[in-house]
C-alpha cells in the first residue's frame, strides 16, 4: 500500500470517569462495553479505526450518549493511538 494510502490508525476508547450520568450505562451500554472490552482491563480498548466508527455508531443510539457535561459529553472517550505506543492486540 502506498504511503499517501495508509491504513487509518488505531483508536482507543476508554471510560470517561467525568461523565457523571449512569443513564447511558443502564440502558444498554455496559453490555454494549463489555462485548468490546471482554479480555481487557476493561477501562479501555484499542481498535481499528473502521471498527471503532462502527461501534461508535451503536454507541450513540443508546439513550444517554449525550447526557454528560460539556467537559465530559460521552460515558466512552475517543482519542487516537500515538505512533509510538505499544499496543496490545
């Protein structure tokens, strides 16, 4: 593949601690959370880009996705993989 074509890089989603609100959680995405997180530390994941926009996507239809506060919207926080992190797979 050529350079100007690279995969896109992995993301980690990881439990927001600052969003306060439990609705979220309660409504279906702690199951939705742990089907991703099952033989991890479960406070976080790594994924691929494609994957990780996928179950983001289901993420956002369960009731509460945006009941944080503005510091804090989301109970799962999205940030990308630094080039240099080891990761885990």
């Amino acid at each position: 593949m050529p350079e100007s074509e690279s995969a896109p890089r992995p993301v980690r989603l990881s439990v927001d601690y600052e969003h306060a609100s439990r609705t979220w959680w309660d409504a279906g995405g702690q199951a939705l959370w742990e089907s991703i997180t099952e033989g991890f530390d479960g406070s976080s994941v790594v994924l691929d880009a494609h994957m990780a926009e996928s179950w983001l996507a289901e993420a956002r239809r369960i009731p509460g996705w945006d009941a944080g506060h503005e510091y804090a919207p989301h109970p799962i926080a999205v940030r990308p993989v630094d080039e240099d992190e080891e990761l885990d797979y």
